[in-house]
C-alpha cells in the first residue's frame, strides 16, 4: 500500500512512500538520503509519528534508495498507517487454510 510518509533522520525530514506496510513494518521508496541497518528513524503522517528500525537498505540508484523498516512500537502501527492490517493476517490464515484444503485433495 503506497502511503506518503515524511522521514525524520536526525534533525533532517526527508518526503518518502511506502512500497508495502505490515503489522510489524514496512518497506519505503523514493528516499534520498543515506541510510544505515540500524538507524532509528521517526516516520510521521500527518500528527501522527512513531519510531522504526531501518533492518536493510536497497540502492536503486545514487540518488535513491528502498529500506525495510521494523516498527520499535508494533502496538501503535495499525493507528499510525490509519489501515486495519489484522483483516490482512486473517487473510492469510484464510489463504493457509485453502492451500492445505486444495494440498490434500490433490494426493
């Protein structure tokens, strides 16, 4: 899901987007800044803001970057991308249980 997102890395915001969000991250796109696995960031939308671990970065090019970020407080993230992602866990489960269903009535 493609969200905007203003990454704060030290004192510095930089305009990014997010590729994918999950209940415990994300991956963002279009960042133009130098980052490391390790960092902390602080992502905001709108008044919202929270905390996340940069986990692995991707250069696309030398001006630009992907990076898969871990959420430092996974109770908020639902609130924070203003999306209910438990309708995509329970999804999931649902696509697990249909593999198994259609897994062993091909045997």
């Amino acid at each position: 899901m493609v969200l905007p997102v203003k990454v704060a890395v030290d004192t510095i915001t930089h305009l990014a987007h997010t590729i994918d969000i999950t209940p415990s991250g994300a991956r963002l796109g279009t960042l133009r800044t130098q980052l490391q696995p390790g960092m902390i960031i602080t992502l905001r939308r709108g008044l919202k803001k929270a905390e996340f671990r940069v986990q692995w970065i991707r250069q696309l090019s030398p001006n630009e970057l992907q990076a898969g970020i871990e959420s430092l407080e996974p109770q908020k993230q639902n609130n924070f991308w203003g999306v209910n992602l438990s309708d995509q866990s329970e999804a999931k489960k649902d696509m697990q249980a249909l593999l198994t269903l259609l897994s062993s009535r091909s045997k």
